[in-house]
C-alpha cells in the first residue's frame, strides 16, 4: 500500500491490515504455504471418485443382476394372482418380493419390489400396507408414475378417504396416455358422479370423449353423458 502523508487513522491502520491478509490469499504464497493442504484435498476428492465407481461398477452392478435373477419367481407368482406366495413365498427357495426389498436394498429391482409389493397387498385387501409400499416406490417414467398414483388412488378409495383418492386419480391422469389417462378420467368421473356433482362429471367424460375416442371408456362416456346431459 502507498505511503499515507501524516498521521495515520484507525481506518487506514484497518485498511493496511486487510491488504496484507488479502496477499496472503493470492499469487504463489498461497500455493506455497498450503501446498500439503491442496495435495490432501485433491487426494481426497480421487478418493472418494474412486470409491463411488467402485461401489457403482463391482458391488451394485453385480448386486443388480443376482436381484434380476432373484425375482423372477416372484414376478411369475405376481402374473398368476397369486399375490401372497409373490409378496414371501413363490417357491423353489426364491425370495418374495418382501425379500428382495431387504435383501436388494439400494437396487432399481428392490425399488421395483416395492411397487410389486404394494399392488400385492391392494389385491389382498390390505390397503395400508399397500399404501406404505407403494409411496415408498421412486417412479422412474412417465407410466410407472401413472401406474403407482392410480394404485395409491385405488387404495385410499378403500380406506374410504375419498378426497385423497380423488386426489390420486386426478394426479394419474398426466401425463396424457392413451390407455391410462382415459381409464383414471373414467374414475375421476365416476366419484364426482356419486357426490352427485354432475357438473365435473360431465367435465371428465367430455375430456374422455373429445380426446380418447378410440379408447375402452369412450362407450362408457357418452352413455354416461346421455343420462347426464
């Protein structure tokens, strides 16, 4: 800092002080002194780098496929609606999908579990254990989540909480799909229907109607609306 005619105030004696902190932090000093300091944290980094593509790439990857081999039985008990030796006990000394979930955790298939599992306990009427695993399922597309809030709609509406399943289902119909969203449409409007609110009834079987018209609900729709309008 240039030299200060007179006598020097507080402020310049402040100002001198956060100047040569301040060199201390720039130009080769820096370097210099913290050389160990900058050394270890660059290790560091390589580290856990190292770490992560480790655990990526030579335990889950692996951990994956036994789990893709694991569930298999289960998946195939699932297609046959036999939903309580899919949840625990498929057979032939397979885990069910509760397995897979404690087994696999951390794994896309022990997540998908999760969705199986809960869709497991909705057909076997057990709406809370179905709802506990199906919002503990991550969706990963656009049809899975879909898929997952119409199930939790499904579920809430036989618990009775209508509100909440009305919720699930308005929510399962975006993304537009053709086969899905026109079906949760359907629904959507057959619970306004029963509170007798013909107004949004008419509303989503119009959307079904005007949007869907190759749809399984179109016929439904329009005969619904004939009554209504």
């Amino acid at each position: 800092m240039a030299q200060r005619k007179g006598k020097s105030t507080p402020a310049d004696e402040i100002i001198d002080v956060v100047e040569v902190k301040g060199s201390n932090l720039s130009g080769p000093n820096f370097f210099e002194q913290n050389q160990k300091l900058i050394t270890n944290v660059l290790i560091g980094l390589a580290v856990l780098v190292a770490l992560y593509f480790a655990y990526k790439y030579l335990y889950l990857a692996p951990r994956e496929k036994e789990a893709v081999n694991a569930m298999w039985k289960a998946e195939d008990q699932f297609a046959k609606d036999s939903f309580a030796l899919a949840l625990e006990n498929p057979g032939g000394g397979f885990d069910g999908f509760l397995g897979i979930i404690d087994n696999y955790s951390g794994t896309k298939v022990s997540n998908l579990a999760k969705y199986y599992a809960g869709v497991s306990y909705l057909n076997l009427g057990k709406f809370a254990e179905a709802v506990e695993y199906l919002e503990d399922y991550s969706a990963k597309d656009d049809v899975t989540a879909i898929m997952k809030s119409g199930a939790l709609g499904d579920a809430h509406a036989e618990l009775g909480d209508k509100d909440k399943a009305l919720s699930m289902y308005k929510k399962a119909t975006s993304p537009e799909n053709d086969m899905l969203t026109p079906y949760y449409l359907h629904k959507v409007a057959m619970m306004y229907y029963a509170d007798g609110k013909t107004a949004e009834a008419i509303a989503e079987l119009e959307s079904i109607k005007n949007k869907f018209p190759d749809s399984n609900e179109f016929r439904e729709a329009e005969k619904l609306l004939a009554k209504l309008q």
